[in-house]
C-alpha cells in the first residue's frame, strides 16, 4: 500500500522511494545500535540485547505508520526491516568494545543519527498520505523519539525526551520534519532535501550534546 502511494506521487514531487526506504533502513540500523549498546551497558544477555535492538528500530516506524493507518507496518511487511536491527543487535555483541572506544557517547551519538533520519523519513510518509502539515510534522516527531522512548523505559532509564537534563531532542526533529514539509508542501522536496534535512538534526542534536544546549524550562518559585 505505501510502495503504490509513494510511486503515484514520486512524479509530481521528486520522491525517490527508494532512497526514502534506504534512509529509513539506515535509521533502523542506527537506532539498533542505540538500543544494542544500551542493552550491553546495562549487562543483559543475549535476548535482551536482540530484543532492546528491536523494540529500539522498529518502535517508532510502526507508531508512525499505526497513526497513518498504513497496516500491516512497513516492518512486518518487509524482511529487511528484521534482517538489519538483528545484524546490528549481532555486531554490537560481538563488536561493542571496539564501538565504545571509538565513539565518545556511542549511545546518544548513534541514537542523533537514526533521530534524524526517522525525522525526515516520517515527515515524508506523512506528508505522502496528505495529512495536515502540523500532522505531519508531528508524526515525523513520534517517529524520530518514539524508538527512544521505548528503548529507554524498558532499559529502566529517563528517556532523554523527558529528563530534567535533557538537551535538544524533539526540537531538532521538529525542525527537521518542518523543513521536510515546507518543501513537499511548496513542490521542492527531493532526495537532497530530505537527506540535508536528517543530517541537519542529526547535527544539531550532538552539538546540543557537547555544548549543553537545552530548550528553556519554567522559572521556579
């Protein structure tokens, strides 16, 4: 159902949903390692490290497409949407070391990346499905946090949407997703646009890491 809709608007847009699929895989592959590393930071076993992959990648893509009524989920229609989160679920087994030693934050550098791309790749399916603007850039928040949220819960840990500490999270993909839907709104989306779009909130995000930017809180009495 999604593959016949993306290919009747790919015309009269630019959409390629091929690229939007291949930005939506890498996502999964990155909110998997999240989850991955989460789960070996934490000591679970195998199962545990497989499951929180999982929960991690597909969480927020079958809430976006649950919301669009886009059923079944993309990720129980296509095999790829299994086979990648359990590949990176086995390499993060075997290979977290060498993973954490490379980055600094491995868990919230991987989780910016697959934030971003969730971002553009909601806002995209949303936008495909002709909802409202506001909706869609909505459903392009849920799909960016909602793998996170999920992962953080079960991990028994603050989800970053949440804490008290929390630097920008849905703000980046808020913007990400407003970028995305003022192009396809204004007939200028493309590829390149919807990849500039991730990699901006991606960016964002870890900038707002190593710099503490957060978003203002209530004054206190």
């Amino acid at each position: 159902m999604i593959s016949g809709l993306l290919q009747q608007v790919d015309s009269a847009t630019g959409l390629d949903a091929t690229l939007e699929r291949s930005l939506d895989l890498i996502g999964v592959f990155f909110f998997a390692v999240s989850g991955g590393l989460l789960a070996v930071r934490k000591g679970f076993e195998l199962v545990g490290v497989v499951a929180l992959s999982l929960v991690t990648a597909l969480g927020g893509g079958v809430i976006r497409d649950v919301v669009l009524g886009a059923t079944p989920p993309t990720a129980f229609n296509d095999v790829l949407y299994l086979v990648v989160p359990l590949s990176a679920a086995g390499l993060v087994f075997v290979a977290h070391q060498p993973i954490d030693h490379q980055f600094v934050k491995p868990v919230q550098f991987f989780d910016a990346a697959g934030l971003g791309l969730f971002a553009a790749t909601g806002a995209v399916k949303a936008a495909a499905f002709e909802v409202s603007a506001v909706g869609a850039v909505l459903i392009g928040v849920i799909a960016a946090v909602g793998g996170g949220i999920v992962r953080d819960v079960l991990a028994n840990e603050p989800p970053h949407l949440f804490h008290p500490e929390s630097r920008l999270y849905a703000i980046p993909a808020a913007l990400g997703a407003t970028v995305i839907v003022v192009a396809w709104r204004n007939g200028f989306y493309s590829g390149g646009v919807a990849i500039g779009a991730a990699v901006g909130v991606s960016v964002l995000r870890l900038a707002a890491i190593r710099f503490g930017w957060r978003a203002p809180a209530p004054r206190r009495a």
